[in-house]
C-alpha cells in the first residue's frame, strides 16, 4: 500500500459511539483522498490521553467533512508522566512566605503534582509562584504540607482552578487506590 501519511483533523460533531463527522484542523488543506475499500488507522486525543484505532472507515461527507467510523475498541495511552488521582478533599493552601492562607478543595493529585478550586483570588494572582497545601483526610500525606509551583491558572464565576507541580515526586499518593 501507500505510505503511510499523516492529516490532523477535529472532530466536528459525534454521530454516535462509532462515528463522528471531522473537518480539517488549523485551516489546514491537506486533504485526505478516501479510499472506501481501505482501512485507516486513527488517534484522538482527549483530556491528554490518546485513543488509537487500527480498523477505522473514512467516508466524504459535506464539503471538506469527513465521516469516520471505528471498529473496535481504542488502544488508551494516558500521555502524562504521571496518572491522575480525582479527588476532592478539602485543602489549606498558604504562600511560601506565608503571607496569604486560603481554603481550598481538591480536583486531582498525581505523584509529579496537584489541582485544586479556591475562591480566594490572592492565592490565583501567584502564578509561578510556590504554594503549600495541607490536604485534609488523605492518608499518603497525613497532615504533611506539599509545596508546589503554580503553572497554570483559570477563572469562572470567581473560583480558580489552580495546577502545580510539586519539586519532589510523591509515588505514596497511588497508595490510596
């Protein structure tokens, strides 16, 4: 057969648990030629992890749209280093230099790092800087404070979303599962 190209693509709407109708991505015009009678692989990338098919239909839709339709069930590949716990704990969050202390709940943890919501917009506006956390009623850490760094930071309805990576890896945070 040809060799082997690649085309990136959104996902337009899903039709259902197999199909779903996609559109070239960026502005691109690389164009996929479909070939009904062949058999394309696909990979789709969702909340960091990749989903890999080996046995995908490819039909024309509308103009520049593409049907998909796999078979099968994807291949999962969690693209992070580490996998995330949800959690959702309440937390005590403070500053490095203490300076600001706020109360927090829990989004997720990972052994490299940890998300959590404040409403506290003081703790938001320290980006790149370090945070502690005490997380309340999570064995691995019993009371301990985790220090972090702050990388990224979103807003809704004045609550924020707060992402760190800690300096040191945790792997004890898996003992709880």
């Amino acid at each position: 057969g040809a060799s082997a190209k690649e085309y990136s693509y959104a996902v337009e709407t899903v039709l259902s648990d197999t199909e779903a109708i996609i559109i070239p991505s960026n502005g691109s015009n690389n164009q996929l030629e479909i070939d009904k009678r062949e058999i394309y692989k696909m990979q789709i990338v969702v909340n960091n992890e990749l989903y890999a098919w080996d046995e995908v239909k490819i039909k024309e839709s509308d103009y520049n749209k593409l049907e998909v339709t796999v078979i099968g069930t994807p291949t999962v590949i969690n693209r992070r280093k580490h996998k995330r716990i949800p959690i959702s704990n309440s937390c005590e969050i403070k500053t490095a230099d203490a300076s600001v202390t706020a109360k927090g709940s829990m989004i997720n943890i990972s052994a490299g790092g940890y998300a959590f919501k404040t409403a506290d917009k003081r703790v938001a506006e320290s980006k790149d800087s370090v945070v502690k956390i005490v997380i309340n009623d999570f064995p691995p850490f019993e009371g301990k404070e985790v220090a972090g760094r702050i990388l990224r930071v979103s807003e809704k309805n004045q609550k924020y979303t707060i992402g760190c990576q800690t300096y040191n890896e945790h792997p004890e945070v898996y003992t709880i599962e």
